[in-house]
C-alpha cells in the first residue's frame, strides 16, 4: 500500500482542504497518517475520521517582537527531531503540507530523508511557513493565477483548493430546523473563522435589530465567543464550531458574511454563495486576506468591506445592496470555470 502523511495546522483552514482529499487519497489506496502538534485544532479537526495522528513539538513564526522567539525555535528542532524519527521508521511515499508553522519541521525532515514533498500555498502571497518549505519541495500548488510569478516556474502549478463534496451535500430544511428557523425569511450565514473574529462578531451583534427585520440570521462565531444574552433572540442562532452539520447551514444560507482566508472564500465561490468579505487588516495579519478579497471584488464574485470602516450602518446597507442584486454575484460565479484540484493534486502526488 502507498503511504502518504499529511500535514498542516496552526488553523482550519490549514486542516480543511487536507480532509477535503481524505476520500480520494482513500480510493487510491493510500495509507494515511497525518502529522500536526500535540494540541492544536488539527488533532481536534482530523480525530473525527479515524486516521493515525502523530503530535510533534511547534514553535509559532512571528514576524513581531515576544519573549517566546527566544524559545520557540528550540521546540521547531525538537518537531524537526521527533518528525524525522517518525518519518525514518514510517516511510512514507510522499508528504503533502497545506500550510502553518507546523508544517514546517515535518517537510523539512521529510526532505532530509529524501521523501518528496508537495505543499500548498491558499494565499495569493506565500506565508512564511510556506517560504521556508517552498525551496525543498517537489512542487508548490496554488489558488491564485496571480501567485505564480511569485513561486518557481518549475515547481509552481495552479491547482485551486481542494473543496470537501459533502459541502455541496447540504439539505436546507435540516439547516433551518437545526436553527429553529422558518422557510418564510431569507438567512445570513455568518462565519468569523475558527478562532473567531471579534470586531465582525461586535458589528454583526451591533446591527442584529436592523438585520432580523428582514433577515434570520445564523452565526458562526469562535470558541468562546457566544454572547449569552442574545440565546433567546428569535431568528438569531449563534454556534462557536460547527463541523458536520456545515453542510446544511451551507444549504439553507442566502447570503454569507466571511473573513477572506483563502480557503473559505474557495468554499464560498465552489458553493456560489453571494456574500459579503471583511477581510482581516494588514495591522493584524501580512495582509493576505485583503489581498484576497480584492481578487475576488475584482470578478465580481464579493462585496468587500474594510474592516477600519466597518459599522453596523454600513454593514446593513451592504447586505441589502447584496441580497437585491444576489444573482448577479451567483452568476458571476457560476461562469468562474472552477478548477478540479482534487483530481490535479492526487496527479501530483502519484508523479512524485
């Protein structure tokens, strides 16, 4: 049997696309391990589909000022030991990495020992982690047209990200019951991202009394970040994670309110949900998500608002400008040409 590890974490959306592969993998008859730390939410992500997981030591990259540069690199040594004595005995055939800092020790004992590497960059601009990956990997897949003059010529391939098929799977009706919502009004879907998203969460609660005259509205809001003065608020439903019951949230959703990570705008433009991005500043990231968004603005796929002028009164304007003209944004859409990345990345992976 092949043996293929997968890794990728620090975030879902560094988890996602890798679980969006595991069927195929599966088909092809792969044996599947997947590597990511001890803790993180890729243990909690990938402990739901019955693969073997092997925790290692991490260290977050920062590109700021903190005490804990002065330690995390001795952890990402001690991840590239315990990778490397893993991938020594294991063997596997070939490795494939979506991303986050707990990728990089795994691809990098992985490469030492000769075992090809396939990574993937989501972003138009490769983060860090991906660029201390990029120079020993066999081929780097990619989102973006745009982010291709930015890699290797020999090693860059357009590839889009691969989208889990049970998303498209949704049945509205579970959605509205799950919700305790009625078929009468149209849903908002918001989703803040997996570790929440405060000023979006605060925006939305700010306007939910304008929102719920004409909308119901269902919020995705972070671990930890449910408000629980508003648990009682009909046509309001708030949930900190959810997993597999996305798909009918997905379902019922008219329109959806989104961060910009690379990987959710893919599922929202795979499921052609006309929607609403607020991507995260450059103030509080590399400015990927803005990047992002712009891309997407530009193909007439999404309604951007800048998170420094976001308030309740704009963020209603621009959900009604929204819902009237919806069609136009599905349409758009609908004639993107999406790539089939699934069947591109497994090609990858048998080439190496």
């Amino acid at each position: 049997m092949k043996k293929i590890v997968l890794t990728g974490g620090g975030s879902a959306g560094h988890v996602t696309p890798n679980i969006a592969l595991l069927p195929s993998l599966r088909d092809a008859g792969y044996e599947i391990t997947y590597m990511g730390s001890y803790d993180g939410i890729e243990k909690k992500l990938i402990g739901d589909f019955d693969i073997p997981y092997v925790g290692i030591s991490t260290g977050k990259l920062r590109r700021y000022l903190d005490l804990k540069n002065l330690t995390d690199p001795f952890r990402v040594i001690k991840g590239f030991s315990e990778a490397k004595k893993f991938l020594k005995t294991y063997r596997p055939d070939v490795v494939f990495s979506k991303g986050g800092f707990v990728s990089v020790p795994v691809v990098r004992a992985a490469a030492s020992l000769g075992i090809p590497c396939i990574i993937h960059e989501s972003d138009m601009t490769p983060g860090l982690a991906n660029k201390l990956c990029i120079p020993v990997a066999k081929k780097v897949c990619c989102n973006f047209p745009e982010t291709l003059k930015l890699l290797p010529e020999s090693k860059a391939v357009l590839t889009g990200s691969p989208i889990r098929a049970e998303l498209a799977q949704g049945n509205k009706l579970a959605g509205l019951d799950m919700c305790g919502f009625n078929a009468n009004s149209p849903v908002i879907m918001v989703i803040g991202g997996s570790l929440g998203a405060a000023n979006v969460n605060k925006a939305v609660r700010d306007s939910l009394s304008r929102l719920l005259e004409d909308f119901q509205v269902v919020h995705i809001c972070g671990k930890d970040k449910m408000d629980n003065l508003l648990l009682n608020t009909a046509g309001y439903r708030q949930f900190e994670y959810v997993k597999a019951e996305l798909k009918d949230l997905f379902a019922m959703a008219d329109l959806v309110i989104s961060r910009a990570g690379a990987n959710a705008i893919c599922e929202l433009l795979a499921l052609k949900k006309p929607n609403i991005l607020i991507p995260l500043p450059s103030s509080s990231s590399r400015g990927d998500q803005l990047l992002n968004a712009r891309s997407f603005e530009a193909q007439g796929f999404s309604i951007v608002i800048n998170e420094d002028d976001l308030t309740p009164e704009l963020l209603v304007d621009k959900v009604h400008e929204l819902y009237f003209s919806r069609q136009i944004y599905h349409d758009a859409m609908t004639k993107s040409g999406q790539m089939d990345s699934i069947r591109t990345i497994l090609k990858l992976l048998e080439e190496a």
